[in-house]
C-alpha cells in the first residue's frame, strides 16, 4: 500500500526553515525534511487528530486550577502559595515530561508521594489542554491498524540518542512499516584546528589549537557589532562562498547588514503586527516622488 508520506529526513534541529526543504532537494509530494514538531503536524494530518494548539499561558492557567483542586498537603504546597503561577509552570513541564514517556495516572501502582500527588492534580477538575506531549501520545495510539503512514524514515541524529517521547514515535512508526535509516554523520576536516574541534565535538580528547585560522571565534559587544563583522566578512573572504549559516534566533540585525553589502538575508526574523504598515509607508512615500514610478504604484 503507497504511503502517505513515502520519505522523510527527521532532525531535532529541523522545525522552521531548513535547506533542502525535501530530501532530494527538488519539489516532490509527501517528501519534506522536518523536525519534531512539524513531523507531528504532518502525522496528525494523515491520521485526522489535531486541532488549534491552545496557547502556553492558557494551558499553565489550567494546570494551576488542576493543582489548586488536588488539595492540601501536596509537595508543591509552600512554592504554589509563594508564586503560584511560577510553580504550575514549573510542574506543568514536569507533568509533560512523564506523559511524553509514557507515564499516566494509573499506570504505577505504590508510586513515589511525588508522584502520586502529580497523577492527583492529573485527575482533578477539567484536563489540561494538549502540548506536545499529549498531542504525540495521540499519534502514537492512533497509528495501529492504520495504513502505512510513512515509508521512509531517515534520521539525522542517531537513534540511540533521541530524546524519549520523539524515540518512542519512530519506534511507533517502524511498527507501522516505516523503515528507519540513520544518515551517516558527516566526517569533516580531518586536520588543523578546524578538524581539532570537530574531533572533539564527536567526542574525542580536548583539542589544542595551533591557530592556522581554520578555526575562529568572533566575539563582539553588542548584536549589531557581530552582525557587521559577519557580514563584512562574508562580502569580501573567498572562503565565505558557499558558508552556510545555522541560526536558532531572530536575524534581523544580521539580514540588514548583509542586505546592505547586497548579499542575501537569512529572513529568520520575528513576526510584528506592523509589519504590513512598514512595507506600505515607504510605498506611500514613494509615490508621491517625482518623477512618478508606476511600478511603486502597482506594488
């Protein structure tokens, strides 16, 4: 039976924008490389579970009634009376972590007070709202009997070191007839301080640096100095071409001063409500400039 999804390279850092976006690098229906997260709205999408995802402060402010109605003389009683919502946050993330491996109410028998007290709040008043956790155990109790789902798996970090409620979904995804392949990793440099760090990032001996400038560390005071220095660099270095940059944050200062030296940017930046009157101001403006520019006009 054809898969939903016949291939599709996993990666912890994978969700949000990643290049290639399909394995083979070229357009192509049910491929697509992914992370946790997005590999769980895809699944949820094949099977016909999900829904709106309910906002982090809406889901602390339902565990906080759940623990206030699990009673007195619960462990978290001093913290939850001094800051209430801090401790449900707190405990929130705790409970999260017990259902992303498995754990429910009424699975241990003779369980540790802490735990008990947790599977307490658990089974009070109304329940929490779905995370990830809940929104994962879901899948996994949804994929038996069903079709196969996905046909190929190819996993960017080895599978031994998934975290625990990702590892039990491949493993759910194998039973459901997805075959598993750990990609090779990648062996780099082999020499120099480059090949140095490297070693010692797949877990070798400590390195010691010759200073042979395959290696550096730029270092500034604030955001925007490291941005200009990256940038100036990346305009004029030879082996700056073809660098690849990873960035896990906002890039806006560093898309603004690589668009000043006419390079491409990132586009990883925050989304802003103004965003839409930013792009209309300048056109405004610019119709109003003699002499006229129809193409201002028509954007």
């Amino acid at each position: 039976m054809k898969s939903v999804y016949p291939r599709m390279v996993v990666g912890l850092g994978a969700d949000g924008a990643s290049f290639p976006v399909t394995p083979s690098g070229a357009a192509a229906a049910g491929e697509a490389v992914v992370g946790p997260l997005q590999l769980l709205a895809y699944l949820e999408v094949a099977l016909g579970l999900g829904g709106r995802a309910p906002s982090v402060a809406k889901r602390i402010a339902s565990w906080r009634a759940k623990l206030a109605a699990a009673g007195p003389g619960r462990f978290w009683a001093q913290s939850f009376d001094a800051d209430p919502f801090a401790t449900a946050r707190t405990l929130l993330g705790w409970r999260d972590g017990l259902v992303e491996s498995g754990w429910s109410p009424a699975r241990l028998a003779s369980a540790p007070k802490r735990l008990e007290d947790l599977a307490a709040a658990e089974a009070s008043g109304d329940p929490v709202p779905a995370g990830y956790a809940d929104r994962l155990c879901a899948v996994i109790d949804n994929l038996p009997g069903q079709r196969n789902v996905v046909g190929r798996i190819e996993l960017i970090e080895p599978r031994a070191l998934l975290p625990r409620g990702l590892a039990r979904l491949i493993d759910a995804l194998e039973a459901n007839g997805a075959a598993i392949v750990e990609l090779p990793v990648p062996l780099g440099q082999t020499h120099g301080d480059l090949g140095g760090i490297q070693a010692m990032m797949r877990g070798g001996e400590k390195a010691t640096l010759s200073g042979d400038t395959s290696f550096a560390v730029l270092s500034a005071t604030t955001e925007l100095g490291a941005a200009e220095a990256l940038a100036d660099w990346l305009a004029i270095a030879p082996e700056a071409q073809g660098a690849v940059l990873i960035a896990d944050r906002d890039t806006t200062a560093l898309d603004a001063a690589l668009q000043r030296r006419g390079l491409p940017p990132i586009g990883r930046s925050l989304k802003s409500p103004l965003r839409g009157i930013l792009q209309v101001l300048p056109l405004a403006i610019a119709i109003r400039w003699a002499p006229f520019d129809a193409l201002r006009m028509l954007e």
